[in-house]
C-alpha cells in the first residue's frame, strides 16, 4: 500500500473533471462579472459549460491549461483559492464509494487503490513515518516548476478542504515543504503547523491522529450520471507500448509503424497533446529507475546495466535531469 507510487498522467490522458469545474467555478467566483477572460478559456481548453458539466473525464493537458491561467488571473494564491472552493458533493466519480468510509484512513486507502478517481499528476512516495504519513511529490513528467509546485498547492488545500468538510474537525498538515517560493498559502487558515518555503521537493506530512478521525457529515447525493471518455489516448498507447518493450526503446518511427500512423499524424497528435515522445521515453525510464532504486536491492551501477545504460555516469546524468536530484537521494 505504501511506497513509490508510478501514477503520473500526462498529455491527453483523462484526469477527473470535477477539478476542472472548480477550476472554472472559482475564476468566476474572483473575476470581474462578465470577464471576457472565461471564455476565452473555454476556447483555449477546446470545450463549452455544457460539455463540462457532462464530462467525467477531461485531458491532463486541459487541467494544466486552466492552473496556468489561473496563475496568470489570480496571481500566486491560484492554487490555495482554488483548493478551498472543494466539496465532497463536487466529488462525483468518488460520491458512489462514500458510503464505505468510516474514517479519513479509509478515504486514504481508497484513493491509493484508486487513483483515476482522483487524478495523479504526479509520481508520489507515501511513506509511514511511525505517527504519521509522508507524501512526496516527484516531478518526473518534468512540469515547469511553477505548475509543479502550484497543482501540489490545489491538492493539499483541497485534501485539507475535504477533510474538514467530512469531519467537522480543523485538519491540518504537521509540515508542508514547497519546491520553489512564488506560491502563497497563507491565505489557507491553518494549513499547516511548519511551512517550508525552499526544499527539494514537494511534500506533505500528517499526523495518524486525523486519519483515525470518523466521517460525520452525510453522504451527499449522487450526480446524474456523466459522460465517459470515448477516444482513445494517443498518450496511454506510446506509455502502454514503451513500457512493453523496455528496457529497450523503439524509435520514433517504430512507434509510429505499430500504432499504424505515419510519423508526421504520430507527432501532430502528440503535439496537440501538449506532450513529446522524448518525455513520455524519459517518464518510463525515470519510473523504471525509481522502482529499483527504492527497492534497494541493486547497486545504481547494476540498474545502470539493467536499463541499458553502457555508462553508468551517463545513466546518473540522465537521472538528475528527469527528477533533478541524484539517485541517492532516494534512498535516504
């Protein structure tokens, strides 16, 4: 249940549009009334209100298009105000599962057994610290680090959010380590007791004492059902193939011939995906790497080899650039 979770979505893989719509909610909520800004948007993301409301799922690429412009709008609070507009009744691919929880745990265990119905932007680390639970965030779909840090910022005020709406109790985090300094939490009453500003990942920490806390509030009702996704993942098909071939990567135009596309439409989808081939190459190796270092139980040198680097120097190179920290700095 715990460990290295490889659980990054990218490109045009579907993430929940509940977040989306909040998103949406909580520009207009601090716009101007009657922002031109909206709609352009909703341009922008390829979609109208009404198709929104319907969705289930929306693209990665999408949910990273709204936070940039949210940064852009509402500066670099962004993702603490949009975090705190959370409800468990906006919640509705996880609204059917609601009537199992007892306890914070068990919303925790569920969400790690499922992760779609949340959504993942990131590869994690959930560690058991004795009294209390460590989550790390690990950049490994190489966001530029401003979104990287202000997604992490939605998630734990939106966890917070939910928490309390759940319990009725004031949940808070013990420590909260932020990966860079342009993001202001301190509008959040009482995210956390220790904030670090500068570090070298995101990560949160949380006393065992909240998650044994009982759910009180009502299970909300469920929404009319939505919309599932009908087209497939130009992103998940080159993740699904690479992972089946490694350690050895096909070329571009290997990839291309086994989806049955030419390379130029292979390139032109992955494109308008917001995503490269380079990346989704670098996002299986790296998660590759990361199990079997934090595993433990091969020598860097020797997963080196087992990946196919010739040069370990090359292969330590190589890791810095896909998480910016060396391989020894996971297994600490």
């Amino acid at each position: 249940m715990f460990g290295y979770k490889a659980q990054a979505t990218v490109g045009d893989q579907a993430y929940p549009a509940y977040e989306l719509r909040i998103m949406l909610a909580t520009l207009v909520k601090y716009l101007p009334p009657q922002s031109p800004l909206i709609s352009q948007l909703y341009q922008e993301l390829q979609l109208n209100e009404a198709s929104l409301a319907k969705c289930a799922y929306v693209k990665v690429w999408q949910v990273h298009l709204a936070m940039q412009f949210a940064r852009q709008s509402l500066g670099n609070a962004a993702g603490a105000l949009i975090g705190q507009e959370y409800h468990p009744k906006d919640l509705d691919l996880l609204l059917p599962h609601f009537p199992q929880f007892t306890c914070l745990q068990d919303c925790f265990l569920f969400i790690l057994k499922h992760p779609k119905l949340v959504g993942s932007l990131s590869d994690s680390m959930v560690m058991d610290d004795g009294d209390y639970l460590t989550v790390r965030w690990l950049n490994n779909s190489r966001l530029p680090r401003q979104l990287y840090c202000d997604l992490f910022v939605l998630s734990i005020t939106a966890l917070v959010t939910v928490a309390r709406h759940l319990t009725a109790e004031a949940v808070c985090f013990d420590e909260v380590d932020l990966h860079g300094e342009g993001c202001d939490v301190a509008m959040f009453p009482q995210l956390t007791q220790s904030l670090n500003m500068v570090h070298d990942v995101c990560q949160w920490r949380l006393s065992k004492r909240w998650l044994a806390l009982p759910i009180t509030a009502a299970t909300p009702l469920l929404p009319t059902p939505l919309d599932l996704p009908v087209t497939h993942s130009i992103s998940d098909q080159v993740l699904t193939l690479l992972r089946e071939r490694s350690p050895i990567i096909p070329a571009f135009a290997q990839v291309a011939l086994a989806l049955n596309l030419s390379e130029r439409t292979l390139r032109r989808r992955l494109a308008q995906s917001n995503i490269s081939y380079q990346l989704l190459v670098d996002l299986v190796r790296s998660q590759a790497a990361l199990d079997l270092i934090i595993q433990g139980q091969l020598s860097v040198n020797q997963i080196s080899e087992q990946l196919g680097y010739g040069d370990v120097c090359h292969f330590r190179q190589s890791f810095k650039h896909w998480l910016g920290l060396p391989p020894g700095y996971f297994r600490k």
